[in-house]
C-alpha cells in the first residue's frame, strides 16, 4: 500500500484548484458572481463566526500542508483485463458490474461477508472503494493488502489499516473544525414545517419550488438557514446514513428574469461527494433518474415517485469515486437540464456509467429542466418513457440524427460554445470554445504566446470550463502565478495583503497542471489527459508546446513523420474524448519583416489540415490595424470566419486588451481586396517616384527661367 508513495516524481497531475466553482443553471460567467459569492460567503462567515469565534474565517495567514496536492498517477495505467488476471491469480471471485468490479471486503470479517460483494474496483483507474467500511485507494494500495493477508496469516484487516495515515495537527483541527460547523449550521437551520405559512411560501417562491410539498422537503432532509436565506441540502452517507456535509444554497435574480444558485459546501467541495437523495434510495431498487441539481431531483421524486438522485456539482464533472453507489441500478435515466450543455454533460457521463444501462433525456421545447418541467405541469412519465439509449451503432440514419439536428438549430447560440469574456473580438470570429476540437496556435519566439494562451484558457476557466494544463517549457509556479496576477488583473507582489483573497477565489476555479516539464513521451502525455478526463471531466487541455514531444521518439523516424503522428493523437483525443485541444507549436524562422501565415507552422501540412481553428500572434506592426501585436484567426472550421484584431499587452496585469475603437473595429480577412489594395498602393508609389523624377530633371530649368517661384515656393 506504500507503494505509491515512490511514484510522486512520475507521470502525475498537481491540482492546482479543486473543481469548486458556483453552479449556476444558466452558467453566467465568473466575473458577475465573484463578488455575489463573495458577499454570501462574507455574510455566511460573519453569522457562524458570531457563534464561534474559532470558526474558519479568520484572518491570519495560514501555511498549512495541502496532502492531496499531487494526485498520484501509474507509471503503467492499469487495464481491466490485468484487474480480472490477477484476481483470478488469488482466487477470488467477482462480479462484472457496468464500471466496476465487485468482490467480497476483505476489511470485513468473513463471518459477516456471506454474499455481499461490497468492495468495488473501478474499472478505469483500479481504485477501489468499501462501502461497509468506506475504505478506498488505489490498485497498488489493494494489491498490497492483498499481499500481506496470506503472509501474516490473516483471512481480513481491519479497516485502520489504510485508514490510519497520519494527519498534521492542522489538517486534524481543519477536519474536526469542520465537522463542527456541520453540525452547527444543521442545528441552526429549521425545517419547512415549523416555518410559519407565509414565510416558507415566500422561500419557495424565491426558490421556484413553490409546487414542491413539505413533506417532500422533509422526506429530503432540507431545512431553511434564516440568518442568510438559504436552503440547506444534508449530505446523508455511510452504513448508518450519518450527516456528513451541507451544502448551503442561496437564490438571486438575474437581468433575464431568470434564477441562479450560488453554492457552499461544508467540507470544501474537493471532499464533498454526495449523491443528494442517496440515502433514500432502496436496495432493490433498480431505476433511477440521475439528474444535475437537488431541486430538480425533489420535482422527479415528487412527480413520479422514481428513486432520483443528484450530482454534487452539478454538470461540471461526475466524480469517478460516486461510481460504486450507482452500481445496483441496471436503468439509469441522465436527465441533467434544458440545454445543449446538459446534453453534453449527458453523453459524456454515459461512458463512465456504462452506455447499456444509459439513457438521455434530449433537451427540448417540451423536455425542459426537470424543476421547470414540473412547474409547467409535463408529464415526467412520458418525458422519463421518450428518453433516447445512450448505446448507438457505428451507422446512423438520418432519423436517428433528426433530434439532434433540430435541437442545434434551435440553439445556434450555446451550440456555437463558451463565450469569451475578456476577447469579445475571438468571440465574434471563432464564435465560442466548442468540445470536441483542435486549436493550432502559433507565433515568434518571445511574442508573449504562453502569456496570451494562458489568459484565454483562464477566461473560459472562469466560466466553469475544466482545464488542464501541459507546460513543458515553464514551471507549472511559474504559471500559476502568470494567471493569478492575470485574475486579479493586478501586481500582487506590491499588494501582498489582497494575495489571500485573490488566492481563495483562484483555489475556486476547476484548474489542474500536469507536472511534466522538458521533453516528454507523447504516450505518457496521452495517458495522463485521458486520466485527467476520466477523473475530472476535463474539457479543456493545453499543451505548450509541441516540440517538447518530439525529443523523446524514435530518433530514426523522420522528424515531420514524428510530428504528424503526435498531431493525429491529439485529433483522435479530442474527438474520442469530446475534449478540446489547444496545440502551441513554434513557427518555423521567417525574416523579421514578414508577417507569419498558416505555412509558417513549423513541419508539415498536418499540423493546419487536422486543426478546426488556426490562431497567430503577430508581433510586427500591421497596415491594417494599429499596435505591435495582433491575433489572426487564419482557419475556423465551424463557420469560416476569419479575421484579425489588435492586442495591447498591459504589464502590470499581464494581460492582453482588444479595444474595439472607431475604423479599428474587427474586420473579416478578404484575401482579393487586400490584394487589390496592395496592387494600387504599388501603383500609386510608381506614379510618385516618377513625378519626383521629372521634377528634379526640371528643376534648374523652372528656376533660370521663374526666379518668382523660388522666391515664394507654393504652399
């Protein structure tokens, strides 16, 4: 079980941010709520705080040691047929589930196993988890337990055993601080039927939960926190269905008239795991409808009287540690929203749940969210009967396909993706960040390329878009302080008393780094961003740059095969994975008063045919807009738009601006005008030169003979 503690300098993902950011059902961007949440933390902090004084909160600057920074990654990752191999090998039975394998505990003794097959190994990753014992870690951990039992002579251990790792004393009064603080806010919140009738009708009505009854909210456990408003949403878990979590959510309005949720989790969501509604769910119950907010998972359970359970943060991620709990249902329904992101989300999670068992409930006009769904009076029975199979064949049809075309049709806008923020201009052209695509970037060496690409990745971070990061050329320090200072848009080394605040709000964001750096093995890159995936629902991968890879192939393979080959794996990735890849590669050296285009990429053409999109940094001062860097967007394959717009680096922040000022707005690239253009201009100077000749040939005739001329030149 000690094994894996010699594998820290591996292939492995430093998390650099716990994927904690608000849930919101219409996903307004980062920048709108940063201070919403902020003021609702404030105002949560400030009550708790007035009835413990040792609550967390306070000001002092804390260096604690963060155990679960290097998230451990096999130097081999383990495949489900050396799972099964080795089981065999030691004799034990188990149970092919949908993503996991079952086997009988060996942290129970054997008298009280009979034929329950509690413990659970993902498929995947290998990592296992007891639900009797809530024991878990990975495949080596499980191996090595494995190992000692028959040495020692023992037919089970006991659960301290991989539950006994030492904490520092801060990490033990933070887990201790918290449970503490669970207990308080449940203490102090009241449930809907000791609320007077008017008052819990005025928070249902806040909420939009107005036709969910009491005793619905009382069968979920949910209370009211009065002193902030908000709802409370126990995490029940464990054998004896024990208060482990809350999650505190509070309502707001928005400019369009719709609601959005801003979420607080106790413990911090990096441990909160809950399947809300779990606990309520039977052991012989078979169906279940799956859905992304607790709200929504109330409507179903009142509406149809289906087992319903929800995701803790919604469709951000499904994590892989909730696999096990799902395993007894042999129907899953992914009913997770109304819209073309929640269609997503549903398609990638019936991977890890099994696409045999899935299946999707399409957004629609008449297959809304389930909350609204319930409000508007639908009928949950036929939406659940009309859901689609998540399991498809190699071949469709057309009518297979219909749905889906309607479905982008009526949403030209979020099919298009995430919108940028911070470059409205790359907005307007590339229309949004799509999953599923390849981004080919390029630019002179030192033009700020890791600087901008990192400011891009943040503004969709920002917006709840998963990213990974893969710098091979700067240390993953040094990065992560590029972006801090690009998010508070600041200098913090002359404000170190803001750097607590800004570095809270960053821990929100749904960042990782992979901890390669110099050349690497495209194999073990792969792997390590299909882990990440997997684990964390990546959908945005960057890696600077491309010529890190190539050092480490077959140096008897010509070097532009090498390229296309790690190329190809990066499109199959993204398109396998539904994930997005940006790809930096260096251009090839061009002379200094030349403007880069798409041959300047360095190797073949591969690099520009397999991209969607194609984006260069231009460092020299362009005729057609103003500044000394610009973005040309030279290749979008979603619509075809193409362009280029100034940029203006602004130290301080380290950050890139776009203004949009007078004649200097965006303009599309029209390849023959500028040609025409350029064709006249040559003209014109032709006609100038030779106007100046015929002058000073001219000249001292026009002076013997005009002695006035000289003497008042014209103006």
């Amino acid at each position: 079980m000690w094994r894996s503690l010699l594998l820290k300098g591996t292939a492995c993902i430093w998390q650099v941010a716990a994927p904690r950011f608000l849930h919101h059902r219409h996903f307004p961007n980062f920048w709108a709520t940063l201070q919403t949440r902020g003021f609702f933390a404030q105002q949560t902090r400030r009550v708790l705080q007035n009835e413990d004084r040792h609550l967390t909160g306070t000001h002092r600057r804390a260096y604690k040691k963060d155990a679960k920074a290097t998230l451990e990654f096999p130097v081999s990752p383990i495949t489900v047929t050396d799972i099964k191999h080795y089981l065999r090998s030691k004799d034990i039975s188990f149970h092919d589930g949908y993503s996991c394998l079952h086997i009988q505990s060996i942290f129970v003794e054997p008298s009280a196993r009979k034929d329950n097959f509690s413990l659970f190994i993902d498929k995947t990753t290998g990592q296992f988890l007891c639900k009797d014992t809530l024991v878990e870690g990975s495949w080596e951990d499980l191996q090595d337990c494995l190992e000692v039992m028959p040495t020692d002579g023992q037919d089970f251990l006991r659960p301290h055993v991989l539950l006994g790792y030492s904490e520092s004393l801060e990490e033990q009064e933070e887990r201790e601080r918290e449970l503490r603080e669970v207990q308080r806010i449940w203490c102090s919140s009241e449930p809907f039927t000791d609320l007077p009738e008017d008052e819990a009708q005025l928070v249902k009505t806040m909420f939009q939960i107005s036709k969910i009854s009491n005793a619905t909210l009382k069968r979920f456990g949910v209370r009211l926190f009065r002193p902030t408003k908000s709802l409370v949403l126990p995490w029940f878990g464990g054998p004896d269905s024990s208060l482990k979590g809350v999650k505190l959510l509070s309502a707001q309005s928005t400019d369009s008239g719709s609601v959005a949720y801003n979420e607080a989790t106790v413990p911090k969501s990096n441990s909160y795991y809950n399947l809300f509604g779990l606990h309520l769910v039977g052991r012989k119950d078979t169906d279940v409808v799956l859905t992304g907010h607790e709200l929504d998972t109330m409507a179903v359970s009142q509406a149809t009287g289906l087992p319903s359970v929800a995701l803790p943060r919604g469709v951000s991620c499904l994590p892989p540690i909730l696999l096990p709990y799902l395993e007894q249902f042999k129907r899953v329904t992914l009913w997770l929203g109304g819209d073309i992101r929640s269609w997503e989300a549903s398609k990638i999670f019936s991977r890890k749940l099994g696409l045999r068992r899935c299946s999707l409930v399409r957004p629609g006009e008449y297959r809304p969210c389930p909350l609204e769904a319930f409000a508007m009076g639908k009928n949950f029975g036929h939406i659940i009967k009309s859901s689609i199979p998540a399991a498809h064949k190699s071949i469709v049809s057309f009518k297979q396909l219909r749905d889906d075309v309607y479905g982008e049709l009526m949403n030209t806008d979020q099919v298009a993706g995430v919108k940028w923020m911070r470059f409205p201009e790359l907005t307007r052209i590339l229309k949004g960040h799509r999953k599923g695509e390849l981004t080919v970037f390029t630019g002179p060496t030192g033009s700020g390329k890791t600087t901008f690409i990192s400011e891009v990745a943040l503004d969709l971070c920002m917006q709840g878009v998963n990213t990974l990061w893969g710098s091979f050329e700067i240390n993953n320090v040094r990065l992560a302080k590029i972006m801090l200072t690009q998010f508070a848009m600041q200098r913090l080394e002359d404000n170190l008393e803001q750097y607590d605040f800004w570095a809270d709000n960053f821990e929100e964001l749904p960042l990782y780094f992979m901890t390669f750096h110099g050349q690497q093995n495209i194999k073990a890159v792969l792997d390590t961003m299909q882990h990440a995936v997997y684990m964390y629902d990546i959908n945005h991968v960057i890696i600077d740059n491309l010529q890190f890879m190539m050092g480490q192939e077959n140096l008897s393979v010509d070097k532009f095969a090498v390229q296309d080959h790690i190329i190809g794996a990066f499109r199959k990735f993204a398109t396998s994975s539904s994930c997005h890849v940006t790809l930096i590669i260096h251009p090839r050296k061009e002379e200094d008063d030349r403007e880069l285009q798409m041959a300047s990429i360095f190797g073949s053409a591969k690099a520009s045919q397999e991209a969607d999109n194609v984006l260069i940094l231009q460092e020299k001062k362009l005729v057609t807009c103003p500044g000394r860097r610009s973005l040309q967007v030279t290749k979008n394959r979603f619509d075809g738009d193409v362009g280029i717009f100034p940029l203006d680096f602004i130290k301080s922040s380290l950050t890139f601006s776009s203004p949009v000022k007078g004649k200097h707005k965006l303009r599309k690239v029209n390849h023959k005008q500028e040609n025409e253009e350029a064709e006249e201009a040559t003209a014109k100077k032709e006609e100038v030169k030779k106007e100046k000749a015929a002058k000073t040939t001219k000249a001292p005739r026009a002076v013997k003979n005009n002695v006035t001329e000289k003497e008042n030149p014209p103006k």
